[in-house]
C-alpha cells in the first residue's frame, strides 16, 4: 500500500465506524422512544383506570350515604308504626272492656228480668 492508501483506509474505517456508531445511536434513540410510547400508552390505561376506580369510589360513597338515610327513615317509620300499633291494641282493648261490660250488664238485666219475673208468677206446686 501506498503513503496516500493509509490514511485514506484510517479515513474510510472511521467513517465506517462513526456510521455503525450513528447507526447504533439511532437504535438506542428508537428503544427510548418505544420505551416512551409503552410508558406513555401505559400511563394513559393507568390514569383511566384511576379514574373509574375513583368514579366507582365515589358511588360506592353516595350508595352508602342514601342507604344511610333510608335507614334512618325506615327506623324513625317503625317507631311511628310501633307506636301506632301500640295505640292501636290499646283502643282495642278498651273497646272490648266496654263491651265485656256492656254485655254483663245485659246478661244481668235479663236475669234479674227473669228472676222477677219467676218470683211475681205463682209457684207450681211439683
């Protein structure tokens, strides 16, 4: 080889050297960048699902809130409707004395009717 060969071989190695080194920089360059867009794509169904588990909390809290106060209603409703019932049974009752006694007054009525009766009519003799 020549004087002029060799460092035009230098020349030519580097070029081909410094082109495999762009060649391998623009490689590591796309691997970030796909490493990126798999983070970014990742991160987007991350924050989605974020957001409906936060959607889905924040139900869940409104669900318990109205089952709360439904409950709530429903106890202050049974101590209205136990008291209800409870008057109710109460006038019951005192209906059914008042009867209980109107009838023994009826029954004794009569009986003294008949009694009165029996005692004014002459005796059979037996």
């Amino acid at each position: 080889m020549t004087a002029t060969a060799k460092p035009l071989d230098r020349r030519r190695d580097r070029a081909t050297a410094a082109g495999a080194a762009a060649d391998r920089a623009r490689a590591v360059v796309a691997d970030i960048d796909n490493q990126l867009k798999t983070i970014a794509d990742l991160t987007s169904r991350q924050r989605e699902s974020l957001r409906r588990a936060t959607d889905e909390a924040a139900k869940a809290k409104r669900s318990l809130k109205a089952a709360g106060q439904r409950r709530a209603e429903l106890v202050k409703d049974r101590k209205k409707a136990v008291a209800r019932a409870d008057k109710a049974r109460t006038k019951a009752r005192a209906a059914e004395a008042k009867y209980d006694k109107e009838v023994l007054a009826d029954l004794v009525r009569r009986e003294k009717e008949r009694d009165r009766a029996q005692s004014a009519s002459p005796t059979r003799p037996t």
